[in-house]
C-alpha cells in the first residue's frame, strides 16, 4: 500500500510541476508579445519583402484599412483593404520618394535605407515616416499603416 501511495505521491508531484513550467512558459510569451518592437527589427522584415516584391510579406506588417492620401493636407484620405493594396502596391513602391532632386522610386529608397543597427527611435515616438510611407506602433508592433501618393 505504501508503494502505491508514493507512486501517486510521484505522479502529483510531475503533475504539479509540469503545470508550474506551462504557466511559465506562456507567461514568457505574454512578456515577449506585450514589449515594443524595435523599428529596425519590423524595418528588416518590411524591407526583405518590399526588395523581392513578396506583397504578402508586407501586407503581413501592413495595418487594414491601410490609408493613401496625396501630398497635400487638404486631399482626402481613401481607404483601402487587404485586395485593393496588392493592387497598390507596385503603384506605391515606383513613386518618387521625394528626396532627392532626381527622381528616385520608393523601391530605391527602400533599398538603400538599411537600419541593420537599431534605428534611434524615442521610447515614446510611435510614427515614423520614411519618404512618402508612414510607419506606426500598434499594440507594441510596428506597422505600415499609410502612404503619399502623388496623383490622389
């Protein structure tokens, strides 16, 4: 009878403790899930798929409705869903970024803006804009979340 009771004694034991690792483990995942992402982290992913033209990479990063507006504060902001921004999206990434006195598409931009190094973003700031694509922190992860268009 003794065997048997230390037997059970085993098996609540391993259960206890097998409970006590899941708890600590999906506690480790809320803590990785609720801390800010760094830009540079969302900026490697966002730029990998915008250099090899994968839209579901960047739609995957990409906040729905995803806004466009032209350059001008008085241009009304349209809306667009998950299809209407493939369709968008060549016309997005072959613009001119604005910045340079030459023209220079946003796929260029793109290419040659590499924060390999973490980009210095305050702690607080949660939009960022990187020619005519606005960034922003949503929920501790970083988003693509609205362009300028030259002809709204």
């Amino acid at each position: 009878m003794t065997q048997y009771l230390r037997s059970i004694h085993v098996v609540a034991v391993l259960l206890v403790l097998a409970m006590s690792l899941i708890s600590h483990v999906h506690a480790r995942e809320g803590e990785s899930h609720n801390s800010p992402q760094a830009f540079h982290e969302f900026w490697g992913h966002f730029r990998s798929g915008v250099l090899a033209g994968n839209k579901e990479q960047v739609a995957a990063v990409t906040f729905f409705p995803f806004k466009t507006r032209g350059m001008l504060d008085s241009d009304p902001v349209r809306l667009h869903d998950r299809r209407s921004f493939d369709e968008l999206f060549d016309r997005l990434l072959a613009q001119d970024s604005g910045l340079k006195k030459e023209p220079e598409p946003m796929r260029d931009l793109i290419q040659r803006t590499d924060f390999s190094q973490e980009k210095p973003v305050k702690k607080h700031n949660s939009r960022e804009r990187i020619g005519n694509f606005v960034f922003q922190r949503i929920d501790n992860r970083w988003r693509f979340v609205m362009a300028y268009l030259d002809e709204e």
